[in-house]
C-alpha cells in the first residue's frame, strides 16, 4: 500500500504498487467519511480479493471529503513502470483497464459483510506466493 489519503481530483483514493516495483494499481472516488477497509494503512500488503476500500463519487474539490461526482463508481487505473522516468511526467504509460475489470468482475472473490463491525472481508483465505509470510 503507497498511497492512501485525499486527491483533489481523485477524492479519496488507494495506490498500490506491485512488489516488483512495476506495476501502480489507482483506485479513486472512494465514499465520503469512510473510504477505506477498517485499519488499512500506508505500508500495509494487500493481495487480490482483499477489500481495501468502498465505492463513493468524491473528487474534484480542493476541499476534503466532498461528493462533487454524480454516480457513484470506481476509478481504476493499472500504470505500468519499466523505469523510473515512466513514474511521474510526460512518459507515463497507462493501460486501458477495461477488458481486465470485465474479466476480473466475471471472477471476483467473495466477500461477507460483519453485521458487528460493519465491515466486508473476503469469504475464502487464499495464499499468493508472492507476498512475504510475515504480512497478514
């Protein structure tokens, strides 16, 4: 996790980049109040059907925690990073998410909600083998 906080265009959003440094993961737009999963911080790993955060339409206001979008959506964006001139700047690539997030809608993780805490977690427990066994 590398970046969590408030973007005046983005609203609330999550950064996420790959432990081989070659992938950014961007998830913007997050709800008003509580964007994020309960405890999630800078630093934290995460792997693929965590929840990390909650759907919202914030953004574009100087001003934090405003709703200034009309539908509630996720932004979501995958750069990619050979170099690090390609990080910030004019040699950025972005990729166009679309056919990914079809596929990945078509094969999500479940995920059930704690009536106690309020919060959503995935059903099943999978073991990625790239992330190191002294994360959660």
């Amino acid at each position: 996790m590398e970046a969590l906080g408030w973007n005046r265009y983005g609203g609330w959003r999550i950064g996420i980049r790959s432990f081989d440094k070659k992938r950014y993961y961007y998830y913007a737009h997050l709800r008003q109040n509580r964007p994020y999963a309960e405890g999630l911080k800078e630093g934290d790993f995460v792997t693929a059907g965590d929840v990390i955060g909650y759907m919202g339409h914030t953004g574009y206001s100087d001003k934090e925690n405003v709703n200034n979008i009309k539908a509630v959506h996720l932004h979501v964006g995958l750069q990619l990073i050979f170099d690090e001139s390609q990080k910030d700047g004019n040699n950025e690539i972005w990729v166009d998410f679309y056919q990914l997030a079809s596929f990945l809608s078509a094969n999500r993780c479940e995920v059930e909600r704690d009536d106690t805490t309020k919060e959503w977690d995935r059903k099943y427990i999978m073991k990625d083998p790239m992330v190191p066994k002294d994360t959660k």
